[in-house]
C-alpha cells in the first residue's frame, strides 16, 4: 500500500474509528479529539515498508490507547462491579444507538472495548483480543458481562446535563445565531477576535481573522441551514438543521469559543456527520 492507498484508508475508517473512540472516551466530541491524535500518530508511524496484513487492527490499537491515555489522565472511578452472568445475548444495533456515550463510560475499559468491537463494529473475540491486549477467553468474559452491565445501566434514568453559561454568553450565543439566521454575515465577522481558529473538522483548519471570515460566505450560499441555541454533551452549541429534512434532530453543530466579546474559536462539524450518532442534544428555550 502507497502513502496515498493509506490516506484513503484513514478517511474510509474515519467513521468506524470515532464510533470506537466516542465510545471508549463517553463523548462525541472527545472521541473526535481522541480520533485526530489516532490518525497523527498512524500518520507519523506509517511507512509504505510496513507489514500490511492488518492495517484496521494496527489503527484501531493506537485509537485504543490514545482513548486510555484519556481515560487515565481523567482518573475516572465510577465503573461497575463485575457481574457473575456471563449469558447476555448481542445487542443490537438499534439498541446501541440509543445507549448513551455516558452509559458506556460507566462499563470497566475491557468491558466497553469488547461490547463496542463487537457489537457496535462486528470484530472478533480474537479480534478484539488484538487490540485490548488480552487473551480471547478474557475478550469473551468482558463481552458477555458488558452486554449485562450495558443493558440493566441503559435502564436507568439519565439526567439533563444542563450547559453552565455566563449571562454574557448566553446573549453573545444568541446574538450570534439571530445575525446568522438573519444572514447579516458582516456582523458575524465583526465579531471574530484577529488571532480567530476554526476548526472545520474533518475538512480544514485555519487561523486568522480574514482567512475565518472566509468561512461563512459557505453558510451564506446556501440558504439549508437552520441554527437555534441548545447544548451538546452539556457544552453550549449552536444547533444545526437542515431544512430539507425532517429537522427532528440536528445534522450537525457548531461550537464557539470566546475571548471576551470576540468570537477566538468555531470548531463547525458540518463535514462529520458520524459524531451525530447518539449524541447527547436538546435545544435551549
């Protein structure tokens, strides 16, 4: 495989790596993080001379344990005893879906590697057994107890993380998205602080004032979106819908960072669609 074959092949497993990584970290947003350290260190790592008998496996053992390095720096506790039954059929797909990435973040790191390879992405026991560096009878017992531990935890009640916004930033939000939704796009600009990054994720970085104001002459040609203020994983976003569509949930969101009263950081998702999957949402009156 060419350096180019192994970009296409970073792009193609894109989605199916921050499924694993959202997943192993309890956060879409996270798990992107966690993903684009995955892809430097593959990228820095790789070289045409390389064995590639298994290159996913390789990608999905870095996402790994970028995803524990992570987890340890946090220091988490909050993980469930093991269980004695060991007889929990698969779940499935729609199941999975509907479990928060909170939920799978209270299973034990073992527990929550096998369940999502498995039944989230379709690996093997062996499989699975590759990544998490254990043998495949240890792979199958944290299966079958994290399929358990999963089902009776995505059984309780959840509640609201509500986001903590500043009074300042509530009205800086909100004006934002009533000049976007009014398409006074030169305001917006006004607003970008000089040193302004955007992160339009999956697609393009850059940084600068003139260059970021650039961006939005993408929203002002197409009159799709609609945004509204609201939360994602707690954190203050701007919602994004596509009027297209149903508009029963957000194609995408957009988060601001602030330097004062100057818009210093968007980090827009438009280009990922996959963080969407069981993302933690709801729209702020």
């Amino acid at each position: 495989m060419d350096n180019a074959g192994f970009h296409q092949r970073l792009e193609e497993l894109r989605p199916r790596l921050h499924r694993y990584c959202a997943r192993m970290v309890g956060s879409t947003v996270d798990g992107e993080d966690v993903l684009q350290e995955t892809l430097l260190k593959a990228i820095r790592a790789w070289s045409p001379d390389m064995p590639q008998d298994n290159v996913e496996g390789w990608l999905f053992r870095i996402a790994h344990n970028a995803s524990l390095d992570v987890l340890r720096s946090r220091a988490r506790q909050d993980i469930l005893p093991l269980p004695d039954d060991l007889a929990s059929p698969p779940l499935q797909e729609t199941q999975v879906v509907s479990i928060s990435f909170r939920t799978f973040l209270r299973l034990p790191e073992l527990q929550r590697c096998a369940v999502v390879m498995k039944d989230v992405l379709g690996y093997s026991a062996e499989e699975i057994a590759s990544v998490a560096g254990c043998t495949t009878a240890a792979a199958k017992s944290a299966l079958q107890r994290g399929r358990a531990n999963l089902r009776r935890l995505a059984a309780e009640p959840e509640d609201i993380r509500l986001p903590v916004m500043t009074d300042l930033e509530r009205n800086l939000l909100s004006r934002y998205v009533a000049l976007f939704q009014g398409g006074d796009f030169d305001a917006i600009r006004e607003m970008l602080a000089e040193g302004v990054k955007l992160d339009l994720v999956n697609r393009v970085q850059m940084e600068g004032r003139e260059k970021v104001g650039a961006y939005f002459t993408r929203y002002a040609e197409e009159a799709r979106w609609q945004f509204v203020l609201g939360a994602v994983e707690g954190r203050p976003a701007l919602l994004g819908f596509d009027c297209n569509e149903e508009m029963e949930r957000p194609t995408h969101f957009v988060l601001i960072g602030w330097q004062g009263e100057k818009i210093a950081v968007i980090r827009d998702f438009l280009f990922a669609s996959y963080v969407t999957e069981g993302l933690d949402w709801f729209r702020l009156p």
